[in-house]
C-alpha cells in the first residue's frame, strides 16, 4: 500500500511539472496587443492589424426639388463628388480610427421650416455632426437650434447676418455679398445711368440683399424707380411684374436669386424691349443662366456679377471641372466647387482635431485645414477661416460685354 501511494505520488509530480513547463513555454510566446499592433515575444517581430472602419455621417439639406432645384442639386453634387473621392483614396483617419464618408441628403424645397425639421432628423436619426444647407433661410433656422444640439451648419450663402450673429457652430462658405454692392452699384451707374428697378427673389435672402443694397445705390446718388420681388416658388409668368418695373423706366433691374427662374426673369425684360444692364445677385450664375437661354452670353450683356468657376484659373479648377462634367454631364457651376473645397477642408479640420464628435475642437482647427488644404483639392483658394467663421476669399467679379465674360477687379472702376 505505501508503495502504491509513493507511485502516485510520484506521478502527481510529474504531471504537475510538465503543467508549469507548458505555461512557462505559452509565457515565453504570449504577445502583447497594443492600439493596432502585436509584439511576439519569442521573435521580437511586430505585426499590424488594421481597425475596421467606421462610417462619417456628413448632413444635407436643400432644394432637390421645386424652382430652385438646379441649384440644391448642384451643391450637392460637388460633397457627391468629393466623398467618392475622398473614399476611393482609402477614407480618412482620426485619431487612428479610419473613417469612410457618407452623405445623408434631404429636400426642403427650399423652405425654412422644412430645412430645420430636415435638420433634426439628421441629427437624431444619422446622429451626425455637420449638416450643410445652401440658402440663408435655412442656415438661419438651422442657427436657432444648431449650438444647443452640438452640430456645425456648413452654410452655403453670402448673407453676413450667419456669421455676424456670432454661432459658434457655423462656416460661412461663400465671400460675403455686401463686398459686391458697391462695384457692381459702379459699374451700373458708369454704363447705363442712375435709376434701377428691384425685382429680386422674395426669399430671406433676396430681401436682405435688396435691403442692404438701396442704401448704397442711394448714397451714390442713384434712384430706385420700381421695388418688389418675387416669388419663385409661386410665379412662372413674369410678364406683369417685368411690365410694371419697365414702365418706371430704369437704366438698371436688379434681379437675383437661383439660376434658372432668375435667367427666365431677364429673358423677359429682353423680350419686353429692355436694353439697359442688370446687377444679378451672386447666387445666379451667368455660365448657368447661359444654358437655360439657349447656351449662350448674349441676352446676358451688360450684366454684372460674379465670375463663374469654369471662367476661373485656381490649381485644382480644371482637374475638377474634368471630373465634375465625366460624372454629371454638365459642367459645374460654382456651387459644386466650393462644396467639395469645403468638404475637403472640414474633414481635414477633423484629421487635425483629433475627433469627429467634438464639434468645438473641429471649428477651432477649420483655419489651419483651409490654409493648408492640398493643391489638388483647391478648386478655390480659401486663404483661411475668420474667428466669425467665414472663409477668407478674394472676390470673384465679372460683367458679360459682346457675348463674352470679362472679369474685374475694383480698381478697373475707377
């Protein structure tokens, strides 16, 4: 018996030795995982593993639909554009998570009241962080809620009130509009004469250009003959109120709101026997007021507003105007282009921030990220991204005289 209980005793020792043998062996080869990394002890050798990516939600909301839908259209396409690019070379990464980008769009029609409720949903249902809308009326319902619900407003419209209001949570995209009133009032006045008829869109944004632009046209010793707008949403047939306006008899209308209606609008002062100039607010563009009558500059003489994108000469322009037209078949306007310049810039604002939920830390980093932005993405040289908020341009002006477009600079005026 004693025997019997030394044998097993002496077996116990034995597997107990092979047990702490095979951990010793499992220690000696056991690795060590890190933040996307693995060390093997045994050879010394590091291996990388890669993270799965995530998916960026980046917000939209703007007119896909109705009189203004060319141009909701259009901003979209330039984000459309630039996320398919920005995907195909791998995504970004922030913080070492890679991130693919996604556009979430909605229509709004063009309303206020649809943009905020758009907005909310976006928030809430794709829980994102940026939602971009492309007209003030928007921008400024989105303002009233934006700060408090943590998402910036990438705001596509010249109206100085977005970023004069002081929200800590918007970009203002494009250059501000009360840059061109005095130019453009000048070089109305030196070619047709003194008296203008408003006739510009009703919407938020028509009446606050309209509104900042008679005190200028006024105190230049000009006269406004003729004052109401219109509503694109509502009218098609604008001969009434073009009969009306023309029968004050003014050298210059000032007209402006999306491209379409507005070239519809001037067509029909041309058709009407009006041969004076139009002062055309900067959301209109003349490439594209062009197209819709009939593809081209004639009717448009003696206009003045700002230089469309694929009459301008910046490092990425003509790249993107390539890729714009393979894709979309048409040329883009300037819209797309700052679109997928902003696009650019607030994704690398996210790269250097270090987050893409910390909606304070990413708005501190927008001016580093535009004044570094990389050559092939400057469709637009942004020099930079004001404490306001809004991008820091150089004005893009231009008139159209015999069938061509000419740009100007102030100093031409004089």
């Amino acid at each position: 018996m004693k025997i019997l209980k030394k044998g097993l005793f002496i077996c116990f020792l034995v597997i107990f030795g092979l047990v702490l043998v095979a951990c010793s062996s499992d220690s000696d080869t056991a690795e060590e995982e890190t933040d996307g990394e693995t060390t093997t002890e045994e050879t010394g050798t590091t291996e990388t593993t890669t993270k799965e990516a995530k998916e960026l939600i980046i917000g939209f909301t703007g007119p896909l639909s109705g009189p203004a839908a060319l141009y909701g259209t259009e901003t979209l396409n330039g984000l459309t554009l630039a996320v398919e690019e920005i995907n195909a070379d791998g995504g970004i990464e922030v913080d070492g998570q890679p991130y693919t980008v996604k556009i979430a769009s909605l229509d709004d029609k063009y309303l206020p009241n649809e943009a905020a409720t758009n907005a909310k949903r976006l928030v809430q249902e794709q829980n994102t962080k940026v939602v971009y809308t492309p007209h003030s009326g928007g921008v400024y319902a989105l303002q009233v809620f934006n700060e408090e619900e943590d998402f910036i407003v990438m705001a596509y419209t010249s109206e100085p009130g977005v970023t004069d209001s002081g929200n800590s949570r918007t970009v203002r995209i494009p250059p501000r509009y009360d840059n061109y009133l005095e130019p453009f009032s000048k070089y109305a006045m030196n070619n047709f004469g003194k008296k203008i008829a408003f006739l510009p869109t009703a919407s938020q944004y028509g009446k606050d250009w309209a509104d900042a632009l008679r005190p200028v046209w006024e105190g230049a010793g000009g006269e406004i003959v003729f004052d109401e707008s219109i509503d694109f949403t509502k009218d098609t047939d604008f001969q009434t109120i073009m009969t009306n306006a023309l029968n004050s008899n003014p050298d210059t209308l000032f007209i402006g709101g999306a491209s379409e209606p507005t070239a519809l609008v001037l067509k029909q002062a041309r058709e009407l026997g009006f041969e004076g100039g139009f002062i055309i607010m900067d959301q209109a563009k003349f490439d594209q007021m062009g197209a819709v009558l009939g593809g081209s500059y004639e009717l448009l003489n003696g206009s003045v507003s700002t230089l469309p994108l694929i009459h301008s000469s910046y490092p990425a322009t003509a790249t993107f105007i390539e890729n714009y037209t393979a894709k979309f078949t048409t040329k883009p306007g300037a819209e797309a282009g700052f679109h997928y310049v902003s696009l650019n810039i607030l994704l690398d604002a996210m790269e250097i921030a270090g987050t893409v939920e910390d909606t304070e830390a990413i708005m501190a980093a927008m001016d580093e990220a535009a004044k570094n932005l990389s050559e092939d993405k400057q469709v637009y040289m942004v020099a930079g991204v004001g404490e306001d908020g809004g991008y820091e341009l150089v004005l893009r002006m231009a008139y159209v005289e015999n069938g061509e477009v000419v740009e100007f600079t102030e100093d031409d005026l004089e």
